[in-house]
C-alpha cells in the first residue's frame, strides 16, 4: 500500500471514529455563576481527552432558555457542527414557569426529530421540578421524559441534580444550580452514562 493510500485510509478512520457530542441544554449545563472552564462539560470533555478519545463536546447551553429556545436554535447547531450524539437537557425553565406539559413535549420531540434527522443519536436528560408545583402538574411534568424515551427508544440520563440534594456545599442557595465543587461529581455521573454511546474514539 502506497504512503498516500494509506494516509487516506487513517483519515477516513478517524473521521469516522470521531465523536462529536452537542450538549443542548439551560442553566444547569451552562455553568451558572461560575467560570466556563469549570462547567461539567467542560470537565467532561477534559476527561474523555485524558482517556485518549477523540471527542469534541459542543457545549451549546444558555442559561434560562427553554424547549422553545432550543428548538430554534437547534437547527443551526446541527447544521455547523454535524454533532454524531446530542444530549438535550431542556425543559426545567418550561416547567419553572408553568407551561403546559404538552407543548413542552411537542418542542422536545420535535428537536429530537430534527437531530435524527441530520444523523444524530440523541439522549435526552430527566428533569425534575421542585416539589412544590402541585402534584398533578409535576406527574405531567415527570411523565414526559419516560414517554420520549420509549417512544423513540432513546436512553434517558437521570437527572444528574438529584444525588446533590441535600449534599453539603453542592447546590447553590437558589436550591435549584449545582455548585462548582458538585460539576466533578456531574460529570462521573454523566460520564458514565455517556461513554458507551460514543463511537469507537481512541486515537491510533
């Protein structure tokens, strides 16, 4: 085999094995008041280069947006960074305010309609709302992620808050935002759940 055949074929593998992981999301991957570098995705994004994985993590969270807000910018996100796995973690905002359960459904589906759509696997993240929004309204809130991800067959990362409350030091005094000494215990967490869907990422 020629040099340049076979430097052909080593760049076809790596694009290949390549991995690039959009992270759609709101405050709670944006790295709400505290440093970017800090955020989990950025940790995690270290920690998968540490493994000596080829993987490129997008992190196109903006804190306060919501499924609406997503599901417009989605399309673009897609377009520009052809992502092979999208985690969305979108919905709290809707729920924090109050929108009905059923149109923050539609605009979930319809992002994960349009990441399929351009190729993508996407995970989608639990969200739980504070217990105090009345309990008919959090059963349709909570329902939705369960029914997403059987619907279209999609793993469901639980959510990542959760095993924070109620830990010292780990949730801001909002009650709501982790910390920036809880994103490393974000990321085992997401790490964990994420790395089996990547593709076949160690570098030759």
């Amino acid at each position: 085999m020629s040099r340049v055949l076979l430097l052909l074929v080593l760049l076809v593998s790596f694009v290949t094995n390549a991995n690039t992981v959009l992270i759609l999301g709101d405050s709670l991957s944006a790295g709400y008041r505290m440093n970017a570098q800090q955020a989990w995705p950025q940790l995690l994004a270290k920690q998968w280069q540490d493994e000596n994985r080829k993987v490129e993590v997008i992190n196109a969270s903006v804190s306060g947006d919501t499924t609406q807000g997503g599901l417009q910018r989605l399309p673009s996100l897609l377009e520009n960074h052809q992502p092979s796995l999208v985690l969305l973690e979108l919905g709290g905002n809707d729920g924090l305010r109050g929108l009905p359960p059923p149109l923050i459904e539609r605009n979930l589906e319809q992002m994960i309609t349009l990441a399929n759509q351009a190729g993508a696997r996407v995970i989608l993240t639990e969200i739980q709302l504070p217990p105090n929004y009345g309990r008919r309204y959090l059963q349709q809130f909570t329902a939705i992620f369960s029914r997403l991800s059987e619907t279209h067959q999609l793993p469901l990362l639980p959510f990542f808050v959760a095993p924070l409350i109620g830990e010292n030091g780990m949730i801001m005094d909002d009650g709501i935002h982790p910390t920036a000494d809880a994103q490393p215990l974000i990321v085992r967490q997401v790490h964990a759940f994420l790395t089996p869907y990547l593709r076949d990422s160690r570098k030759l």
